[in-house]
C-alpha cells in the first residue's frame, strides 16, 4: 500500500435534475470544508454523470471509494440517508432503469468482474423527492447534504485510522 492511501469520493447524478443533483451537492461541500480541513487534503473529489466506465475511471486503484448518488424508491422518505459498505458484495439490480441509462449496481458489478472494485467501496443513496428539470434540491434533500458530508468525512478519517493501526 502507498504512504497514504487513495480515497475517491465521487459524487453522482444530474445537477439539472433537482434532487438527482445530491451527489453534486455533497462534493460541492467537501470541495468548501476542504479548504479549512486538513484530513480532507489529498482526497480526490469528483462528479460524475453515473457513466459505468466513468464511476470505474475515477475509483480505479484507489484504496477507498466513496459515492454519493440519489435513491428513488417507492414510497420513499425524502432526505433518508442508506449507507451501504461493499466489499465484493454486489447492489442488487434495480426493478427500473435509473435516469442514468445503467445504473451504479451495473457499474459495481462490472469493475468486480474486471478486477476494478476500490479496495473498499461505501454509497450513501439519498432518497430523493423530485427528478424533474430544473436546478436545486428539495428541502428534504438539501437538509441531508450536511449529514452525508459530515458521515462522508467520518468514513475517511475512520479508513486513515484503520491503515495506520494496520501498519506495523
């Protein structure tokens, strides 16, 4: 393993789709917090359109991958924050095709069988209340994007201490 681990968050989605845009909103947050939070320092951070081999691209060869995309489940429960910790696990595939052609489930499956998973591989999904056009997110919504930063973090600064204490 390197000095210091790769860590990816990746936040997916569409800006211009109101609450599929959470993924955006939350990177967006880390990209301010990082300026004033040194364990923040050295994370990559990138958005991403949910593209299979784009997600692959930016989580290739890192040590920890962190994604953050909206959830639409019916009925749902605006702003409800999943967390979901894979390691070879696999998403289950959705009964519906997502707003992103193939969906973050494929994009798993298909960088497992490649070889491609990140050593460790958190989603957070957020549920979400409105896919139309348009720019911002739903009250619901934006009112999680803080949590999910802030357990975004915790997700990092836990990793950090789990390759230091494996060290010998």
């Amino acid at each position: 393993m390197r000095a210091h681990p790769r860590i990816a968050v990746i936040g997916v989605g569409n800006e211009f789709r109101r609450d599929d845009g959470v993924g955006w909103a939350v990177v967006a947050r880390l990209r301010t917090r990082s300026v004033r939070e040194p364990r923040l320092s050295g994370i990559e951070l990138a958005t991403c359109d949910g593209d299979p081999a784009r997600l692959i691209g930016l989580w290739e060869g890192a040590d920890l991958a962190v994604v953050i995309d909206a959830a639409h489940a019916h009925p749902g429960t605006p702003g409800r924050v999943h967390r979901l910790a894979l390691r070879d696990a696999r998403l289950p595939a959705p009964p519906t095709t997502s707003s992103h052609g193939l969906g973050l489930g494929e994009a798993v499956e298909l960088a497992r069988v490649l070889g491609l998973l990140p050593r460790e591989l958190v989603v957070y999904a957020v549920e979400g209340a409105d896919g139309e056009f348009g720019a911002g997110l739903s009250p619901a919504v934006a009112a999680a994007v803080d949590r999910v930063a802030d357990a975004v973090e915790d997700d990092i600064a836990r990793y950090g201490r789990s390759v230091t204490e494996a060290r010998p």
